[in-house]
C-alpha cells in the first residue's frame, strides 16, 4: 500500500492559506446541507481526511451525468475534492485506453482493497452480455467484480440509480439498476437526468470529511437533498395555493411565473434539492425558467404518464371500455327492470 | 408498480367501471319499471311541471316540521357543498376531471377549499353522533348508513391531510386518497348514496304521483 | 425590483423570504448584544425566488466597511447598512460564487488574521530578515 497523504497536508503543500482552507469548508458545510455551526468539525476532519482511491464505471449511459460533474467548473470545490480524491479509473475521462486502462482498473483494486469508493453511471444490460461491453467486458461482469472490493458504491444519474430510460418501458435490453444487482455494498443514489453535480460532489465530500456515507431516504438517496420535494421548495408554492396557475406555455400565467401544476410539474412527487441548489452555479432550476419539473430523480420517471399530464390525472384506460362498462350497466338494468315487472306483476294479480 | 401507480392506474379504473355500469344499471332498472296501476281518476294529469315542483320544494323542510328538523337540515347542508366545493373547485380535481372531460372551469383558492373541507367533516361528525344518540334514529340506522358515512368522509379526511403531511410522503397520502376515492366510487352506486343520482328522480316520481292524487305538494 | 420584468415583480414581497430573514437577522442581533453570541445564516439553504436575493440585498443595504479577500479565489465580506451584520460572497478562482452567507458578528472570523498563516508568516519573514542580516553585515564587511 502507498502512503496516502491527508488532504491538509496536500492543501499546505499547494500553499493554501488558512483562510482559504476556512472558506473551503464553509463551502463544504453549505454543499453537505449543514448548518454553519458545523464547520470546525469539518475543518478538523478535513484537515486528517486521506484521499480515496474511486474507480468510475460508465454502463448504458448518455455521459450527461459526466457532464454535468465536469460542466460544474467549481475549482475551490469540485476541483479541491477531485484533487483530494484519486479517480483511478474513469474510461470517458482518462488518458489511458484498452489493456492499460483496464490494467489501471486492477491496479487500484488490488491498492485499495476494501478502502475504494465504486461510482456507477448508466444501467446493467440483463438481456445479452454483448448489448454493453468495455474492453470486451460485459457491463455485468465489469461492475460485479469491481464492487467485490469496494467500500460503497455510488449510483449517479437515474439509469444507474432506478434503470432510467434504457429501463422505461419495453425495457429492450433488460436494463436493471446497480441496487438490483449488487446486494452487499452500502449503495448511494444520486439520481437525476442529470445527478446535481454539487449533490455528487457531496456525497464524495462527506466521505471524504466524515469517512462514511450520507443518512439515505427509502430510495437510497441523501435525505440532505432528496428530503423534500421540488413542491414543498419552489417559490412559486404560494401561487398554488392561490390557486394561480398557468393554463398553457405562453399565457398570461405564464408570463406572471404562476404555479406549473396544470402543465403537468412533478413537484410534489419528485424529491430534489433544485429549489434551492439550483443549476449552472445557482442560476435557476427548470421551474424558474418556465417549465414544469419532469420528476427526473425519481424511480420509473419515464413511464409515469407524460411530462406535460397534470399530476392529479388519472388513468382511466381507453374510453371504450368505459363504454363497454356502461353497456353492461343497460343489460344489468334492463335485466333487473325485467325482473321487477314479473314481481309487479305477480303484486298487482295477488293484488 | 409502486402504490401510486396501483392506484392511479387499475384502481381508479376498476372503480370507473363498476361506477358507470352500476349507475346506469340502478337507473335503468328504475327507469324500465312499471308504473303501479291508478285504480282513481287522476285529478290532475301530474307531469314534468309537477316533477320539477316537488324537486324544488323538497330542497326546504315543510312548515310544521322547521324547528324540529333546524339542526340535521343545516348540518346537511354544510355537509354537501363542502363536498361539492371540495370535488368540484379544488383545482387539482378541476384538472382531474379536465382529463377525461376535455373541459375545466374555475376553481377557489385553496385555503377557501380546505375551510369547505374541513366544515364537511365538521358537519358529518356533528350528523354521526346525532344518529347515534337520536334513539329513533339509531334503530333505522343499518350498516349502509354508516359504511356510506364512512366511504364519504374517508376521502374528505385524505385529502386534508395531504398539505399537513404528518410525516408522510406525499406520493404516499396522494395514493391512499385515490384509493379512498375508489372506494367511494365504488359503494357510490349500491348503498343509499345512489341518492348521488336518485335524489331527483325519486322527488319528481313522487311530484307526479302526489299531484294524480290530489295531495298537497 | 424591476416592475418591467413580470416573473421578477411576481412574488409579493411579503410573502417571500426577505421579511422572515430580516426578522431572524433581528433576533440574532439581539443574541449578539445580550449574550455575545454570532449567528451565520446560509443563503444556499432558502428557495429563493428570481430577484429575491436582490431585494435582501437592497434591504440591508452597504455600510461602512467593505473589504476583499483573495485565497483560492475572491471573497467580499462587507458590513451592511446595519452594523454588525454582514454580507459575506466566497468565490473560487473561476469567479463563481460557492457560498453565500450572512454573519451577524462583531468581526466575521474570516477577516481575522489566522495563527497558522501568522506562525508561518512569522517563520518566512525571520528567514528574509536573517538573509537580509547576512547581506548588510557583508556589505559592511567590505
């Protein structure tokens, strides 16, 4: 094993200064969703904290999750996390290719045994081994025999968390989620379409500061931002009680930034920090901007009955079934009027 | 499947099904019944007018019985528009109906609605403990009436408590709300709340009946 | 507030964020007179609406103090228009903003100078001083 220096050490060696090294951690205490109070703590744990060795495995994925963790161009944060973390093996983002990557892969396992995080994005092909393959690996293989060593695994975006789209409805390739395969790791679901890269770098922070993983809700997720829903944050929350809405994309609601609900907003259901983290370095979130929430971290999100269906609707199947309901209804009744006329009948002679 | 999908989807649709078929299935049945013979003269030829009279006039207690009958009539009243207003001006019901009716209207902000609401479950406990310590009442009471009482204020009361939360999830509470509503749905067309669609055809019936025979409506 | 921009005049002012948190701010000025005890208050953690911010901003309004913090990027820590309150921006090196907070202290901890950067100060500027030593007593050994 190599002696892995702690990260107040590294910082020292970058020459970052102490205040630097306060502003860090009261940026860390506002990513991990604590209360300011906190920071001494995280600066004592920070300060002896050793970087992690992370093996990135991506499946049946769109890379937008990658994306979105690199998109978040936040060097006093991401950066220093990444610097303080070893990612090991990362196919989309390292040099190395093939044999050498894959032997990199090994490489880390073998150093970090049982110490090393699993971060996964995209789904695990069921159907057929050759749907989805790396370096001739299939998806399985590859993510059965790197967990095997691994601390915790970490499941970012909803493919990899839920099964996502290549899981919706028919499901071609039999696409399952890593927590339906991998039943004796501690898992983290980071979902989303994308993950909030903050809320990926969170969860690496508090292993990174703590040495354990985040308090999770029944879907696996970090309650410090999958605790309450989009509906229960929203700004616009009090036009929903009002009873404001907007009634279609380019109405006067609209315009005014009133409730999405009847546009179809998954906010009530969906549990995510968007409200209030937001997107692009805190710019907005999609509310803010107009649309409805998709509900994109949620499970099964592709198949809850259309993006733009209001939430209270329900399914009723086709119309003609209903019909044929209230066929049955005339020939149930026309049976009992034909009955009750034989008994008025029967009356009305007894009389 | 999670429960909110259960009860979105097949559950709400089983109920539409046995609520269509059973509503027109009471109505037909009534509707095709004989007419009983008149063994007298009409007096008078007791038509629509006579119907439509007597739909009006039983909305108010007669004369003689107002002071007796204050209390339940006014407790009922209650009941029934903060039923109405909860179903039908609540705006995530407004769009609920929107769905397959293809048309909205309206609604109320929803603090006007959780009032109407919460005077509905006021109004129908008020009229249970009447039932129960009324003792005419009690002996006519059977379980229809309080099962009906039941599957009326189960909704009413799930739906409240969707924005207190209790520490529920709210897909969770959104769930057992459908569901109370396919459970009224359900009951809706066999118990006494066929009263849903019967109420005016059983006053117009007894309008043209009263008015054949003479008697004051 | 912009009254042209409809989606930033929409939220009414007394129903956002702005008056619970001058409230709070209040309460915590009260702590810190009576019992000396400072309070942060993240702004991360609130649902802001759009331009809400703004309006907190423009509520406390600037004082009298203003100053600029350069480690592992720009700060300003800035008292308001109410003393001892103050409005504190961390950004990284990129210039986007990673922490947003009020402190409602005598001095914001950040402004202070720290006695690990002190003690290392102190070790650099001994070291300039003895080279420094060295140069004049070889000058003056000429």
């Amino acid at each position: 094993m190599k002696t892995i220096p702690t990260l107040g050490e590294i910082l020292q060696a970058q020459g970052v200064s102490r205040r630097g090294f306060m502003k860090y951690c009261a940026a860390t205490a506002s990513l991990l969703a604590l209360p300011p109070a906190m920071v001494p703590r995280i600066a004592n744990a920070l300060e002896q904290a050793r970087r992690p060795s992370v093996i990135w495995l991506s499946f049946q994925e769109c890379t937008g999750c990658t994306e979105s963790l690199t998109r978040s161009s936040s060097p006093t944060l991401e950066g220093l996390i990444f610097d303080s973390i070893s990612l090991d093996y990362h196919h989309t983002l390292q040099a190395a290719s093939g044999d050498a990557a894959e032997a990199a892969r090994h490489a880390a396992m073998q150093e970090n045994m049982g110490q090393y995080l699993v971060l996964v994005d995209g789904s695990i092909p069921m159907g057929n081994p050759g749907f989805s393959t790396i370096a001739g690996i299939s998806n399985y293989d590859m993510l059965m025999e790197t967990v095997d060593g691994a601390a915790a695994v970490v499941a970012i975006g909803s493919c990899a968390a839920f099964g996502g789209i290549p899981g919706a409805n028919p499901n071609p390739t039999g696409a399952v989620s890593v927590q339906d395969l991998v039943k004796d790791k501690p898992i983290v679901n980071v979902p989303g379409c994308p993950p909030i890269p903050m809320v990926i770098t969170a969860v690496l922070a508090q292993f990174l500061t703590f040495g354990q993983l985040p308090e999770l809700d029944i879907h696996g997720r970090p309650t410090a931002f999958f605790g309450q829903t989009i509906h229960d944050r929203c700004y616009r929350r009090p036009f929903y009680e009002q009873g404001r809405f907007a009634e279609t994309f380019d109405d006067e609601g609209a315009r005014k930034g009133w409730c999405l609900f009847k546009l179809g907003c998954k906010g009530p259901i969906t549990y995510n920090a968007c409200a209030t983290v937001k997107w692009n370095a805190g710019t907005s979130f999609p509310i803010e901007s107009g649309h409805p929430c998709l509900g994109c971290s949620e499970p099964g999100f592709w198949d809850k009955g259309g993006f733009y269906a209001p939430l209270s609707t329900g399914k009723f199947g086709s119309g003609e079934k209903l019909a044929g309901a209230a066929v049955a209804g005339v020939a149930l009744g026309a049976a009992a009027a034909v009955a009750g006329r034989r008994r008025q009948a029967k009356y009305t002679k007894e009389g | 499947m999670d429960l909110l999908e259960f009860a979105r989807g097949p559950a709400l649709q089983v109920a539409a099904y046995i609520l269509v078929a059973g509503v027109i299935w009471r109505l037909v049945g009534i509707i095709f019944l004989k007419e009983k013979p008149e063994f007298s003269e009409p007096r008078k030829p007791g038509g629509l007018l006579a119907a439509l009279k007597v739909i009006y006039t039983r909305s108010f207690t007669a004369h003689p019985f107002k002071r007796a009958t204050l209390y339940p009539k006014m407790l009922a009243y209650v009941l029934h528009i903060g039923f109405f207003a909860v179903i039908f001006l609540f705006v995530p019901h407004i769009v609920f109906f929107e769905g397959f009716l293809g048309f909205d209207w309206p609604g109320l902000p929803n603090n006007v609605i959780y009032f109407a609401g919460v005077a509905a479950v006021v109004a129908g406990i008020a009229l249970l403990v009447r039932r129960l310590t009324n003792p005419v009442l009690k002996l006519i009471s059977n379980f229809d009436d309080y099962f009906s009482w039941f599957v009326t204020l189960l909704p009413i009361v799930t739906g409240l408590i969707m924005p207190v939360r209790m520490g529920v999830r709210y897909e969770t509470l959104l769930a057992i709300h459908i569901l109370s509503v396919a459970v009224l749905m359900i009951w809706l067309p066999f118990g006494k709340l066929g009263h849903t669609f019967l109420v005016f055809v059983t006053r117009g019936t007894t309008g043209m009946v009263f008015e054949r025979r003479g008697a004051k409506t | 507030m912009n009254s042209k921009d409809p989606i930033r005049s929409a939220i009414p002012y007394r129903r956002g964020n702005v008056k619970p948190l001058l409230n709070e701010i209040i309460h915590a000025l009260d702590r810190l007179l009576d019992d000396d005890e400072p309070t942060v208050i993240d702004l991360a953690s609130l649902p802001f609406a759009p331009g809400e911010l703004e309006q907190l901003e423009q509520a406390l309004g600037r004082g009298e103090l203003n100053a600029e913090l350069d480690a592992l990027g720009k700060s300003h820590i800035r008292e308001t228009a109410y003393p001892g309150v103050w409005w504190l921006e961390h950004r990284n090196t990129a210039g986007e903003i990673v922490g947003r907070y009020i402190e409602i202290t005598r001095t914001p901890e950040i402004l202070m100078s720290q006695d690990a950067d002190i003690g290392a100060g102190r070790a650099k500027l001994r070291d300039s001083f003895e080279d420094t030593g060295n140069e004049f007593n070889k000058e003056a050994a000429k």
